[in-house]
C-alpha cells in the first residue's frame, strides 16, 4: 500500500454517476463544497485503452482542483489502490439524487 490514501469519489452530475479517484479530498473553503485533487488515472501503458476512462481523463485532464458540490456526494472510500474510472447513467426510477438543501432565500426568511 502507498504512503499516500487513495480515494474513490462517487458523485452525481447532470443525470449521471462519475466514479473518480484522487488523492486529496477535503472541505473547501467555498461553503457548500469538496475539494478533490490530483485526481488519479490509469496507466497509459497499458495495451487496453478503455474509452469510458479515456473520456474522463480528458475532461479533467488540464484541471488541477475540483470543487465538488456537497449535496452531489453519493460516497466517498479510501481504498488500497485505484480502479478504473468510470460515468454511468442514474437508472431511471433509480434512489440516486442530489440531496436538496433550502435556498438561501428560506433560510434568510426564517430568522
């Protein structure tokens, strides 16, 4: 096992689970929200080239920080070393949602 934790971040966006892994995950100063950083791909060496993960490695690919919002955290896991990344589609009737919070207008209205 590496010194460092590895985490696999399970979160919800726009009607789909992404399953990434990193190696920093933390409480951002942005009230609402999850850093995750270095984010952590598969190796390029391999002869298989998934397409699911190829996808995903371009789209964080020039991104250094990701702020992730709380209420889209379906789990977070450390485990010994990662796997391949991946976004499905939220079966529909499925219990996957993001959790809801008040806006900020009820709750100004409730002081």
């Amino acid at each position: 096992m590496s010194s460092e934790p590895i985490y696999r971040i399970t979160f919800f966006n726009q009607g789909q689970v992404y399953e990434i892994y990193a190696r920093h995950v933390f409480q951002s100063d942005l009230w609402g929200f999850l850093e995750v950083e270095e984010f952590i791909f598969g190796e390029r060496s391999q002869m298989i080239v998934d397409p699911a993960e190829e996808k995903l490695k371009n789209e964080f690919a020039d991104i250094k920080r990701s702020f992730i919002p709380m209420q889209s955290i379906v789990r977070i896991d450390e485990v010994e070393k990662e796997g391949a990344c991946k976004v499905t589609e939220a079966p529909s009737g499925s219990n996957i949602r993001a959790f809801p919070f008040p806006s900020m207008a009820s709750r100004q209205a409730s002081f």
